[in-house]
C-alpha cells in the first residue's frame, strides 16, 4: 500500500499548493488557464478513446453504466456531498466541489498505469509505477485545484480508496483485469474524460458521475464475452 499512500500524499500537498496560489491569481488569468485545462482535459480523453477497445463493448458497458448510474443517482449524491462541503467554503461558485471532485477522481484514476501500477504492488510489491504516477499527479493535482477549487483536493480520498482497493485485491483481479481488459476499461473512461472536458468549456451539462458504473461493465464484459463459450468474441 505504500505507493497508494504516496499517491494519496502527493495529491493532498499538490491541491493544497494550488489551492494557495488561487488566491494570488488574477480572474483573468484563472480564467484562461480553465481553458487551457479543459483542452488539455479533451486531449487526454481523445488519445485514451483511440486505445482500440471493441466498438459494441465500449457501447455495451457505456449504455448499462448510464441504467445502473442514473438509477442510482450517483450525480445527485456526489452534488449533495459537494453542497455540505461548500456550505463550509462560503466562497466557492455553486458546484465547484462536485465538479472539481469528479473531474480529478476520473483524470487520477482512468487510465493504464493506475490499474497496472496498482496490480504490480499488490501482487509482487513493485511500486515504481505508482511512484511515477505520484509525480504526475502531484504537478497536476496543483494545476487543477487552483483552477477548480478544494473539490481536487477530495479527490485523494478517491484516490486512497480505489486504489487501495485494487491493491488489495490484485490476486483475485488479475486474471479479470487483461491488456483487452484494462484497454476497454481506459476506453471507457477517456469518454467522460471528454465529456468532462465539454463541460468545462461550457459546451455541455453532462452528469458524468453517472457514468462511472461502466468502468465496473467494461472489463466484466470484457472477461465475459472473451470465454469460449461466446467464441472468445473479445479475444
């Protein structure tokens, strides 16, 4: 768990760093440099759709991540944990908790190296990947929290807990978690990363929160349809 903890510390002292420098910097140029993030955000997304996951997977996992998340009203929840938390920062614009939260948890946690780097220190205790991550993490979890407020510093508790828990149960995961996998899985993710993008440029209103269930979908269908009962159809 030790590369999960330094993930954890890397993003509290880099959101707590941008969070210092808000203050300090001129509307005009937080302003310019959200934009500049929410490009960046598309640019992220767009390279991880074109990772080759299968097209019906994606769509798949997609369509039953939206039935089980809207049912569940995951958005409604993480809004109305971002209401209490603003009540206590009189200062921050109306949902800026829950959209900085989300949009951090998602570029922090999507992706190849989180799922590998984690499988790599539960099952052999290699956490250089994870090191790495923190690194990067750490210079972006400072960027984005000193354009979108304290919600990037509650990412870290995300981080901790969705990690960790891929930590812990790397063993039972690793024949789930494949390359096709973790590439349907990153695929997936890249989509509300884009989205998340949109809606940073005012674009759009997506409820990406609602999504995240088919990050679960993807590599459960994945595993699935790759037995060769289904023909290996997958793989």
């Amino acid at each position: 768990m030790l590369g999960v903890l330094v993930n954890t510390v890397a993003v509290i002292l880099g959101s707590t760093v941008g969070l210092l420098f808000k203050k300090a910097i001129p509307q005009k140029i937080s302003g310019g440099v959200m934009i500049a993030l929410a490009l960046c955000t598309l640019y992220i997304g767009v390279d991880g759709m074109l990772n080759g996951a299968n097209v019906l997977l994606v769509i798949a996992a997609m369509v039953f991540g939206a039935v089980v998340g809207f049912l569940l009203n995951i958005d409604g929840g993480i809004e109305a944990l971002g209401r209490l938390v603003e009540r206590r920062f009189p200062n921050s614009e109306s949902g800026a908790v829950a959209r900085g939260f989300v949009t951090a948890s998602l570029l922090f946690c999507v992706g190849a190296m989180t799922v590998v780097g984690s499988l790599n220190a539960g099952i052999s205790g290699d956490n250089t990947l994870l090191f790495t991550k923190s690194l990067l993490d750490l210079c972006s979890s400072a960027m984005l929290a000193a354009s979108l407020g304290v919600g990037v510093l509650f990412s870290a508790a995300f981080v901790l807990v969705f990690q960790g828990m891929l930590v812990l149960l790397a063993q039972v995961l690793q024949p789930l978690l494949t390359d096709g996998a973790i590439g349907a899985m990153t695929c997936v993710g890249s989509l509300m990363i884009v989205a998340l993008g949109l809606n940073l440029l005012g674009a759009t209103k997506v409820k990406v929160s609602n999504y995240l269930p088919a990050l679960v979908f993807a590599p459960l269908l994945w595993w699935l349809f790759s037995l060769p009962v289904f023909g290996g159809f997958f793989g």
